[in-house]
C-alpha cells in the first residue's frame, strides 16, 4: 500500500498544479513563419537605360543616382560615392572603357574605381546637364540648361547656337525663338545626335531643330513643318530619316528635304516623346510622358498599355540589349522589360 501511495504521489500533485491555473505542461513552441522577401523598385524614375561594352546596364535615375546592373545584383552610386548628382540624365562610354555621365551637378567620369566631376569650374556653362554626345572625332558635347558645350579633353568651352528666325525675321545666335513655348528656357538643349553623315543635331527646348555639319549651322523650326519646337528626342532610323519627339507637338520625321506630322495618336494625348528607339526588326518604339509606349511595326501603331503589363504610362528611356533583343523601359514608376508580349516589372531585393 505504501509504494502504491508513492507512486500516485507525482501524478497527484501534477494535477494539483494544473488545477492552480498553471500549465501542467509547457506548449511546443511555433516558430515564426521566415518572411518572404521584400522588394523594391529599382527607382521610381529610371530617367535612361545604358548598356556597356561587358554588357552591364546602368540604370540612371531622378534623385537615386546611377545603378549597376549585371545580371545578378543591383549597385547604386550616388553623391555619396563620389558622383556629380543625383539625377542621371544621359551616359555613354569612351574607348577607354570610362563612364561619362549627365547629371544635375555636372559631368561626371567613371573608371571603375572612382568618379572625376567636371563643371563650371571646368568650363561647363552650367552643370545641370541634360544630354550627352560622342562625336566620331572623339570630341565630348554637354547640353546643359544653359546651352551646349564641347570638351577638348581638358575643358569644356560653349558652342553657341543658332536661333529660328523671329516673326519679324532675321536669324542667327541672338534672333528670338519662334512663338514655341519653352519648358524651362531655350538655351536648354533636351537632345543631341551625331547622324551617319557626321552632321550634330541639337534639339532644343522651344528654339527648334540646329544641325552643325562641321562648318556652318542650319536651324529648323515650326516654320520649316517641325511640329514643335520642343525637341526631347532625336533618333535616325536604318533609312537615313531623322525622328523627332516633341514636347507638345506629338512626332515629326525629317526625310532630309522636309518635315511630316504623323503618328497622330502618339501626340493626340498631348503627352511629351522623351524616347526614341528602332529595334533589331526595324520597329520603332515611342515613349511618352503620360500616353505610354507606342510601337510602329511597318504601317500599324500599336499602343501597350496596363493590360499588356506596363503598369505606368510615363515612359522615359527605352533601350534593347545588344545580344538577346530584350527590351527595357524605364519609366516613373520603377523598371520593366519585354517577355514575349508581356511587359515584367523589374523589381531589386528591399531592405
């Protein structure tokens, strides 16, 4: 009797314990679901996409600075790391591999270990850059907010523009702008192109169209059938026809004698062609700020739009990979690419 009473004991007072409120035994414990990873998008303005010779694109941005994008991960470079601004306009590369980016605190070269920023200090007329140009001759221009400059590779030094003629006639550098409006002011030059025959092209904001053939400079403007005098985007075509996006007037094409206004559903929105690109099949895509992206594919214009799986319509840089034909698009709001017939946002891991 005495070691059944032993036995009970423990049983006993386990039960005497769980009846005080306690728990008679400890739960299992759950361990937390691990989260799922986060993402963001690359920047909410991806303002121009560049592919480098090893194949890496270079994203740049409105207030995120440059990021680097090799397949794998994403590397942003800001002021903090040496760069000129914030904002990253336009890029392009040298022969010696070197970076050259526009941005809102100058020019600023990259060569892989660090960043040289060249401004006024350095001839540059003012350092809010909007466009960038290497010439066949090797010679750097910069269009700035205040007009255009070009780089003997020591300092920038201004290179004056022509302006239409005024209503009352007249022409030359200091004749007024045509009755265009400016966005900013029509010293600012949006866009620059060097087409197969050598000649620069300078689209301005609201002081029309100036080609430079090495001697002497034409301009063009609504007069000449342009169908603004805002030029954001100068693209010339396997044809040899210049394409000119407009800030207000929708699109015009320049065959080398006169200007057609057509494509009357990329500019019915009033939206402004930031960008211009002709594809491997001879396809050229329009990107606007509001109205989407438009594809002319031989005579059928074709709009992509959210159901397509471009969430934004405010397109600002277009750019299709050298090797695999892949297009991107940046616009603003974060980073796509075409799959097929369906456009992926493009997102990098959060934090």
């Amino acid at each position: 009797m005495e070691a059944l009473i032993r036995l009970w004991l423990p049983a006993i007072a386990l039960l005497a314990w769980s009846c005080s409120g306690s728990p008679a035994l400890e739960p299992p414990r759950v361990e937390p679901a691990p989260a799922q990873p986060s993402t963001l998008q690359v920047s909410q303005y991806i303002r121009r996409i560049f592919q480098d010779r090893r194949g890496r694109l270079w994203f740049g941005t409105t207030g995120d600075g440059v990021c680097r994008y090799d397949g794998r991960e994403f590397v942003f470079f800001t002021r903090k790391d040496g760069l000129g601004g914030d904002t990253v306009r336009a890029m392009l590369e040298d022969d010696a591999g070197n970076l050259w980016l526009a941005t809102d605190g100058g020019v600023s070269r990259y060569d892989e270990t660090s960043f040289t920023n060249l401004d006024e200090k350095d001839g540059l007329v003012d350092r809010d850059v909007w466009s960038l140009l290497r010439d066949r001759h090797g010679t750097l221009w910069a269009g700035t907010k205040a007009g255009v400059c070009r780089y003997d590779g020591k300092a920038f030094a201004r290179f004056p523009l022509s302006r239409p003629p005024s209503p009352a006639g007249g022409s030359g550098p200091h004749a007024s702008a045509s009755a265009t409006h400016s966005r900013f002011t029509p010293e600012l030059v949006w866009s620059l192109l060097e087409d197969r025959a050598g000649n620069l092209w300078f689209g301005t904001d609201g002081a029309g169209l100036v080609k430079y053939d090495g001697r002497a400079q034409a301009v063009y403007s609504t007069r000449d059938g342009l169908a603004s005098d805002n030029i954001c985007s100068i693209l010339q075509d396997h044809d040899g026809n210049l394409w000119l996006g407009t800030w207000d007037g929708g699109i015009s094409r320049f065959d080398g004698r006169s200007f057609s206004t057509s494509l009357a559903e990329v500019g019915a929105a009033g939206a402004p062609v930031w960008s211009l690109l002709e594809d491997h099949a001879g396809r050229i895509w329009f990107g606007t700020a509001g109205a989407g992206l438009f594809r002319l594919d031989g005579g059928t214009l074709r709009r992509s739009t959210a159901a397509d799986g471009l969430e934004s319509q405010q397109v600002q840089s277009l750019l299709e990979e050298r090797d695999t034909h892949r297009l991107w698009v940046g616009t603003s709001g974060g980073l796509y690419r075409l799959d097929g017939e369906r456009f992926a946002n493009v997102t990098r891991p959060g934090r």
